[in-house]
C-alpha cells in the first residue's frame, strides 16, 4: 500500500468514526410504533448531519488558481468544520404530523425534539393508543463537547499536471471494512482548468483564474441488528453526492497567495434501512415493513469562499472560509511541487 492509499485510509477511518452510529435502540424505539411515524422522526432527528457532511465533501480541493505545470503533483490533507445554525439543534415535532406517536408535555425542549447535533437531552414520546411513553435520542452536544456547534470532516486529495492547464485531482479511499461488516467508501474526481489562457488582454495579468468541477460519493453500508424488532437481512444505507463547479481566482506575492472561489453546489444524500422489519410484532411483513427507510436530503446552493496559502519550499499550509448553506472552515497543509 503506497502512502496515497495508506494515508486515505487513516482519513477513511477517521470520517467513518466521526459519522453518528445511529445507536439502533434509538431507531427501534422510533420505529416500535408506525413505519410513517418512525420514518419522520429518524428523518428530522438525522438531516442536519446528512446536509453538512454532503456539503462538507465539495471542500478542500484546491489553494490556488495556479495549475501545475506537467506532472506536477500536491499531496493536500484537509479538515472542515461545517458550521451547524442554531436552528438545526431542535426539530419541531407538531410539525411533522405524527398519527400513532406525540410528543409528552413534560419533555424538557416541548414542542421542539434534539436532533443529533442538538443538547444531550432525551425527549419523552407517548404512544397514543396506549399512553406508554418512551425516550427517544439526545444529541451530541457538540457546543458542549468540542465548544462549537461543528461538524468535523476531513479529506485527502492528490493533485497531477496534465498538459494545457489542467489539474486532475482524485480522492480515493479503498473499501474498509469496519466492525460488523459495515463497509466505507470514498472516491472523487476534479477537473481544473486555466481560463485565463483563453480571455485576449488577460494573459499578461499577474493574477490566475481557472475553472473548477469536482464530484464525491460517500457510502456507508453497515450491519444492522435490532433487539426489539423482528427482522430478515436488516442492514444500513448510507450514500452521499456532492458535485462543485466554481470559477477560482488567485494572486501570488512571494511566499503567500490569496484565492478565491465563486459557484455552485450540489450536494444530495440518502439514508436508508433495508431488510424486512416486523414493527408492527404482528408475524408477518407488510408492504412498508420491507425496506421501511428511504429518506432523501439536499442541501444544494451557491457558494462564495476565500482564503489564503503559505508556500515554504514544497510544503504548504492554507486556510480558507466558505459562505454557503452550511458555512465552512477548512485548514490544511500538503506537499506540492511543480
């Protein structure tokens, strides 16, 4: 294994762990009453993260407008906090219109539940046919944890000149098998080009300017095996696409270059349970107790971001900070020649 893939593996096993378990007493108890119900609730609880994080992979790929000359290559190990609003710490349960399940008034944050990022508080629910209640999941508290409502995620990506101003970049984790026969992947591919060499009266400028797309998918397949609830080959999905397309600018001066980044983003995910789920414990598998989870998130918009290199000999180390629907940190440092 070369230091590329040993590298994009720690990175892999770093992103995997940072990713919410989903402890499945959590989803159980959500699910013990209605498919519909439990789909809601799971969905709301859960859509903060799946938003940040699938915008959170359209950052880090590149520091400069500056193409590499041929084969030139940078090596550029990244980490961005996405920045969680406050109003995505609670979800509005009344809203969602829940039939068989209902918020109790003696839970702590009534009407309002936490969602994953929200305060370590379980919320009280009540089974409406029966009166019995049950807690649902708290958050992470990541303001109480870390100090800030961010959500961590971290990248590597290798950079390569290709002949008339172009830049492919590539991030790529292979498949790694976590506990329980979860599997995680990664893979992403950039495209950036020099426009500048195309615009008459620009070309003597001191400044580049350069086009930019790039694409990432996510996957997270993990086992799944619920105590309460009878299942036949239940198991976890987790798939996330993010693509960018940006026109990049930058000046170098000396050691130091700023850049900045004017676009589009298109992020989109999906979260899903597979499998037969006997929810309703009545012996037998209805229409929605087969693959009872299918829960669509985007989080797509326009995106302005700037930041600034530091270039000492072949190593590097940037910062830059994006305004978007989840707005964005990133550091990094790398090796970069040519």
């Amino acid at each position: 294994m070369n230091l590329l893939q040993r590298t994009a593996v720690v990175f892999g096993l770093f992103f995997a762990a940072s990713i919410p378990s989903f402890a499945q007493d959590d989803i159980d108890e959500l699910l013990r009453e209605s498919v519909d119900d439990g789909e809601k609730l799971i969905g709301s609880y859960i859509s903060p993260f799946m938003k940040s994080v699938t915008l959170g992979l359209n950052s880090g790929w590149y520091n400069t407008a500056k193409t590499h000359k041929l084969i030139g290559i940078d090596l550029t190990v990244t980490a961005s906090a996405m920045s969680i609003p406050n109003s995505e710490l609670f979800y509005n349960v009344a809203a969602l219109n829940l039939q068989h399940v209902s918020l109790d008034p003696s839970s702590q944050d009534s009407p309002n539940a936490p969602t994953v990022f929200g305060p370590d508080r379980s919320p009280i629910f009540r089974e409406n046919q029966s009166g019995e209640t049950f807690e649902g999941p708290g958050g992470l508290d990541l303001k109480g944890e870390i100090g800030k409502n961010w959500m961590p995620v971290p990248m590597v990506t290798l950079g390569i000149g290709l002949p008339k101003g172009t830049d492919l970049k590539v991030r790529f984790t292979p498949s790694i098998d976590l506990d329980d026969d979860s599997q995680f992947r990664l893979f992403g591919l950039g495209v950036m080009h020099d426009v500048k060499q195309y615009i008459p009266g620009l070309k003597l400028l001191p400044f580049d300017l350069s086009a930019f797309v790039g694409y990432t998918r996510l996957s997270l397949d993990y086992k799944y095996t619920p105590d309460d609830i009878q299942t036949e080959n239940p198991k976890g999905e987790m798939v996330m696409n993010a693509t960018t397309i940006q026109a990049v600018i930058s000046k170098k001066v000396s050691v130091l270059t700023v850049y900045g980044g004017l676009g589009y983003n298109i992020a989109k995910s999906n979260l899903s349970l597979r499998g037969k789920w006997d929810v309703n414990n009545n012996g037998t598998y209805d229409a929605q107790e087969i693959n009872p989870i299918d829960l669509n998130y985007s989080a797509s918009g326009p995106r302005i971001g700037a930041g600034f290199r530091l270039k000492l000999a072949v190593f590097t180390l940037h910062a830059d900070y994006t305004l978007q629907k989840y707005n964005a940190l990133t550091v990094g440092f790398g090796i970069n020649v040519r």
